[in-house]
C-alpha cells in the first residue's frame, strides 16, 4: 500500500515570497491533516479535512495560509505572503474516520520550508 | 489548552531498557499515542492505550498510564541502534485532535 505523498520535499524561499505544497493520501483515507513542526517541538495540526469539507481550522493562521482539498483526495496549503517564522516542516497525515484503530493516522515525509 | 510535556533526551546502551516519559494536562482525552520521527522521515505511530486502561505490552514496548498523576510512559526492552530516533506523546484521538509533546530524542549508544 503507497504511503501519503508529499512535494516538494524541500523549499527554501525569501520573506513576503508565496509557497504551497502538496498532499496526496492514503487511497480510500477520507481524513486528512497538515501539520506545522517547528525545529523542536512537536506537530501542531493546521487543519483538517473530512472528504473535501474542513472540520477544524481553528489554528490555521488564516490571514496568509489557505488551505483546500478539491474532489476529496490531493490537498494544497498555500502560504501568502510568507514570514521568517514560517519555517519549519509542514506534515500531511490521512487517516479512516473511526476510533484509534481506524483512525491511525499516517503521516508523509514533510516539506521542509526555510524562509530567508 | 492541552499541554504535554516531555523530556527532552535520553541516552542508553544498546541491550538496555529505555524509559520515555509524558505528563499532560487535559484528562478527558481518549487515547494516548506514542509516535517515533526518524530523521527526514514523517512520524510512525508505535502503540496506543485506551484512557481507561493502565497498561499495555506489544512485544518489546510496554505502555503504563497512571490517570491521577496525567503521567504516560513508554518502556522499549532491549533497545537497539536502530531505536534511536525522537519519540513524541500525544493526546485526543477519536474525535478529538491530537496534541503532541515536545518529543524526546533517544540516542542509543553500542
């Protein structure tokens, strides 16, 4: 079974520049995530998707991230303009909607983003 | 908000048991997860207890959740090289969202 996808693994932009990434799940996953992991720290959820509708965006800072997932499957989170503090890697992570055993979430490899 | 805690790094030898430990604040959370993060790579999921459980063994990983203290840890018998990665706690699952520690590096020596 093929993993969750991610691109481009690696960015490297300048401040006020735009980005965005790419997320393609597990085949049949209708839950999907973006993380932000700032070096150190642990994953903070972004947002979330059940199908193409939003669940919870509660921490997205929605001023300069967007966010969408047509047809229910790929996703793309867009950064616009892009600060300093933007870098970090961005985790997409699919899961079946269910209890722990359903709903083990896997995670891609991440894109890491630096913002010069 | 929930707040989870843990160590930041932790060094054994290799055939030694490693001890990895959380402590968090929300107890209504469901479930507990422990996830691993090797370099470059995305986070795998190890094991996860039920809140209404105080253990749980999977072959060479043993869960001990102790509710009044909000403490969880991860023992990993006989670790290896290959254990060496970060290791983060999270918190929620089922319905709720997953807040993770800060993680913890393990750095296993031969």
């Amino acid at each position: 079974e093929a993993g969750v996808a991610q691109s481009p693994r690696y960015k490297i932009i300048e401040k006020r520049q735009s980005v965005a990434f790419w997320c393609n799940p597990i085949s049949g996953h209708a839950t999907l995530y973006w993380y932000q992991q700032i070096l150190g720290q642990g994953p903070k959820l972004l947002i979330q998707f059940q199908n193409n509708g939003v669940v919870d965006d509660s921490q997205l800072p929605k001023d300069r991230f967007s966010a969408e997932r047509l047809k229910g499957v790929d996703s793309t989170l867009k950064i616009q303009p892009a600060k300093l503090e933007d870098s970090a890697v961005y985790l997409c992570a699919s899961s079946l909607p269910g209890g722990p055993s359903t709903d083990t979430q896997y995670f891609g490899p991440g894109t890491r983003l630096t913002v010069l | 908000g929930e707040d989870v805690e843990q160590s930041l790094f932790l060094s054994v030898r290799e055939g030694d048991s490693s001890v990895i430990n959380c402590t968090y604040t929300d107890s209504s959370s469901t479930y507990l997860y422990w996830y691993k993060q090797e370099p470059g790579a995305g986070l795998q999921l190890l094991t996860y207890i039920f809140s209404n459980m105080d253990m749980k063994q999977d072959q060479r990983l043993t869960v001990l959740l102790n509710k009044k203290d909000k403490h969880l840890s991860l023992r990993i018998a006989d670790t290896q090289t290959g254990d060496s990665a970060i290791y983060f706690c999270a918190t929620g699952g089922g319905f709720q969202k997953l807040v993770f520690g800060t993680g913890t590096r393990l750095l296993v020596s031969p």
